[in-house]
C-alpha cells in the first residue's frame, strides 16, 4: 500500500509559543512514526503553497489579505485571542493548504493509496469570512471542494474525528446536496464533560454519533489516540480518501 505522508518544516514556523496547538504537535507525530519504524515505508512529500485562487474556492480576498498583513505586520492575533499570529503564519497556512490538495489529487488520481497530512495550523473552525479557534483556512473544506469543482467528483464524505465541533466546514455545506457530507463525531460530549471550542449554539444542530450510536463509545475510549484510515464502501465509487 503507498501512503503519502505530506509534511514541511513551514509548519515549525508557525510560532504560537505555549499555546496548546504549538509545533510540538507535529514534532510528535514525526518522532512516533521514527521510533516505531513506520516513516520509511511511507513515500514523504513536503507539498506545496496552495494558490489564491485555490484558496478563494471558498474564502473570501478579504480573509486572505487579513491574515497575509497581520503576518506581515507583527500582529500577535487575528479575528479571535485563539488565533495566534506570526512572520511565517500566513505562509504555513497557504502550504498547508496546498499539501492537502496535492494529497486528495494524488489520492484521486491513484498514484497514492492514501494520505496523512501532518499540517499546521489546522482548518475547520474557519469561516468564509474570518479566523477561528487556531483556524486560519479550512483545509480538508477547501479539499473537498476542489474534488467536486474542479476534479468532477459525485461524492465526498468528511469524516471529522475532533473534540471540537467543525463549524466551519459545517457551515460550507450544510446548505449544499449531500455530494459534500461532512460526518462529525464530537469526542468531548462523552469524554471531556466542558465545554470547547467553538462556544456556539450551532454544536447542538450536528448529530453527536456517540449518541447515536452507543458501541462507539468503547471504540472511541480505545483509539482516541491511535492513528487509524477510513475505508468506503465499494458502493462509495468516486470517492477520495484522506484524513488530514
């Protein structure tokens, strides 16, 4: 099986001090994948910036400069306290973006069975429009996307594992046909028992599956810090695999 591993040292200079989503994050993985002797059967890729136009497939210019001058000026946050700024944020946030997009179209284009893509700052908080909890652009939104616009895809499903609920992309395509189906499992209703991020009425508008589906939970309490890929069904044909 070829499994692409996208990552680059832009995300190290996404400096956030001792913010909990730091560099830390991604250094951990690497070193996991080394110790255990995982990274060399993967096929490394270090991606690419992804372009405006790409980016404005769902954000608007207005967000893309924000975050391009806050970089540039020396600004600590952006739109929130949560979303710390640094000289290279704007950069990290544009290769992590186009990382992702180079994994669903090797994905897509068979040439790569599946994907991980160790990229920072994450994405699914953001909106059209503005930054949020650590969020800068949505990158597995504006992969799915891509899929369907450009790529000609039917059907793509999310699946977002994450103790905080993804507003952002929720709010891409909950108006849209189900082509886009974002399926979200909120760990932190059975789990962490506090309230996270983001702090808004819409978490209770999302089927919680824990819920829903009650042998979740053990599953959950067993792998929630366990690397883990979804398969579709063969029935799901045309349909792009990544978990980024």
């Amino acid at each position: 099986m070829n499994t692409g591993f996208y990552t680059n040292p832009i995300y190290l200079e996404h400096d956030t001090g001792s913010h909990p989503e730091n560099a830390n994050r991604l250094r951990a993985i690497q070193e996991k994948l080394e110790s255990e002797g995982l990274l060399e059967r993967l096929i490394l890729q270090s991606g690419r910036s992804a372009t405006s136009q790409e980016i404005k497939l769902l954000h608007s210019e207005k967000l893309i400069s924000a975050v391009e001058a806050a970089a540039e000026s020396g600004a600590r946050t952006l739109h929130t306290p949560d979303c710390i700024i640094s000289a290279q944020t704007f950069n990290a946030a544009a290769h992590a973006v186009g990382s992702v997009l180079d994994g669903v179209i090797e994905v897509a284009e068979r040439r790569l069975d599946n994907a991980f893509c160790a990229v920072r700052p994450p994405g699914h908080h953001a909106e059209n429009d503005s930054a949020m909890g650590f969020c800068f652009f949505n990158n597995i939104a504006l992969a799915a996307e891509f899929l369907t616009r450009e790529m000609g895809f039917k059907r793509v499903l999310i699946f977002d594992f994450d103790v905080h609920h993804g507003n952002g992309t929720q709010h891409f395509f909950e108006e849209r046909p189900i082509y886009i189906l974002p399926v979200f499992i909120r760990i932190h209703a059975q789990v962490f028992r506090e309230q996270v991020l983001p702090m808004n009425a819409e978490v209770a508008e999302v089927p919680d599956l824990l819920s829903m589906f009650p042998f979740l939970q053990e599953w959950v309490m067993k792998n929630i810090c366990r690397s883990f890929m979804i398969r579709f069904n063969q029935n799901w044909r045309n349909t792009s695999r990544i978990l980024s």
